[in-house]
C-alpha cells in the first residue's frame, strides 16, 4: 500500500479520495486554499503546498481542471518524480446523494428563474453531460449564465431567502477593474451545500462583437455575438427541462473544439480555446 497524498480538496480531490481510499493509505491533503489549511478533511489533516516537503509519502495525486498549475507548483518544490496524474475518466465527482442534491437544487432555480421571468442558460460542463446523457452531477460544478448585472444582483440579494439554510450562497467580487465591471463588483454567485453540490452563476456581458465573461486568471471566455443571436430554448434533463443556447452546439465547438461530446483522459483550464485578455480582445474588436 503507497502513502498517498492529494492535491485539493474541491470537487477533484474529494473524487480522488474515493476513487483510490481503498487501496492507497492516504496521509494528508494539500491545498492552496487558507481558510482550509490547518483543518482535516475525512480526519486527514490539509497542509499548505509548501508544508509537502515535512511529510513522507510516495506520490502526489493530482487532478481536475487545474492540473497544470498544481503541476507547475510541485515541480517548483522539486517533486516532478512524486507527481501521479488521476486521469478524468478514472474518477467520478457524483455520489448519489451529490446527484439527488444537484438534481434538486436546479430544480428550484429553473423554477425560480421562469417565475421572475429572468433568462438563464446552462453551459459548459454541465450541458456536455446532459448531452451524454449523464447525471449533472458527474462533473466539478454545474455553469449558469445570465445576460444582465442587474440579475446577478438580484440574485445575490434573493437566493439565499429561497435556498433556506441547506445551502450556502457564495459571492465573488471582481478584484480589478475588468471590462464593463469594475473592482468590487459581483463576478459570481457559487452555491454549495456539505455534499459536494456546486453551481455556478455567472455574467455574459457585450464587448464589442463579442459576449464575454470573466475567468479567474485576468483573461476572459469570449463568443462572437452571432452565438447568443439564436436567442434560447429548453432542453430535457431526466423528468424535467432547463434553459440552453439554441446555438449550444456552436457554443461549445467555439469553446472546446468539436469533439467536446468526449470524454478526455485529462482536461485543464489550459485547454480552453476561447481565453484572451483585454488587450487582445481589443485588437479583435478592431
């Protein structure tokens, strides 16, 4: 049995943990998050990156959308021989009660976004699995957009009233002036509860010919404005249906290539097509 350790405990690390808790003596995790570090997940104790280098182990296991950074980090600390890559098909983010929790909690949101009459969209991730016919609970966190900031305003004031306490309503500021937004502005609404349950909710807003939103390294997801022009419709979710992109298809060709309907052996936040930053959107705009 190897003395294992893993790289987070977000959505990837936790299904990490399942996958291997059987057959790998799991001595710590390691994450880059402070507000974790110092405590346990599942009675394992969370260190700091750095802190790797006082603990005895055979391999690091990493994996997930950021696997390049985590990469990156570790060889930094000269562990390039310790890194162990837990490929994508080889793990699975649900858990039935993930899936029901998911299931449920969008639920409650579609019904809340027609009654308000708001437009939303589901995308990325979360889409491709309904288009696989897979639970959305098979993936690290489930994507919503909408088309205005006023909304995710509004939503920010009101989901925690309607979500009750079962489930926590997070809110991401913007740090530095982005496009439209500016420094302290909302980025994004994360709701989550303690099994796992993540869903996103972010802003598309107009850059010129483009919709853009903003991601977590300065850079920006962009779409030509012809993908949104379709306007939306519903697609069928098991015995219930959620708000697309008519144009999905080309949404997620522009965003992953065309062969997004499969299932990647590794997938990292280097592996989008779509990501500029503001500059290069502007000679874009040209």
């Amino acid at each position: 049995m190897k003395n294992i350790v893993i790289f987070g405990t977000g959505a990837a690390g936790r299904a990490i943990h399942r996958a291997v808790n059987d057959r790998d003596n799991i001595v710590a995790f390691i994450d880059n998050n402070k507000q974790k570090q110092g405590s346990k997940y599942m009675d394992i104790p969370i260190y700091s990156v750095d802190e790797i280098v006082k603990l005895e182990f055979d391999y690091i296991y990493i994996g997930g959308i950021w696997v390049d950074e985590m990469e990156a980090q570790l060889v930094n600390l000269g562990l390039k021989d310790k890194i162990k890559l837990i490929e994508d098909r080889d793990i699975s983010f649900s858990t039935p009660d993930r899936e029901r929790l998911t299931d449920e909690v969008m639920r409650i949101l579609d019904g809340y976004f027609n009654q308000i009459k708001m437009d939303y969209f589901i995308c990325n991730s979360g889409l491709i699995s309904i288009l696989r016919s897979k639970a959305l609970s098979v993936v690290s966190d489930v994507d919503l957009y909408v088309l205005k900031y006023s909304d995710l305003e509004y939503l920010a004031r009101n989901l925690p009233d309607l979500l009750g306490s079962k489930y926590q309503v997070n809110l991401r500021y913007i740090q530095n002036d982005g496009l439209n937004l500016k420094a302290g502005d909302i980025k994004r609404i994360t709701i989550t509860n303690s099994d796992g349950v993540v869903i996103d909710i972010g802003l598309f807003d107009n850059y010129g010919k483009f919709k853009v939103c903003d991601y977590d390294d300065g850079r920006f997801f962009y779409f030509p404005n012809e993908i949104f022009d379709g306007g939306l419709k519903r697609l069928n979710y098991k015995d219930f249906s959620l708000s697309v992109l008519k144009n999905y298809h080309q949404y997620l060709c522009f965003m992953y290539g065309d062969n997004y309907i499969e299932v990647p052996k590794r997938f990292s936040s280097n592996d989008y097509l779509n990501l500029k930053t503001k500059s290069e959107l502007d000679s874009l705009n040209i």
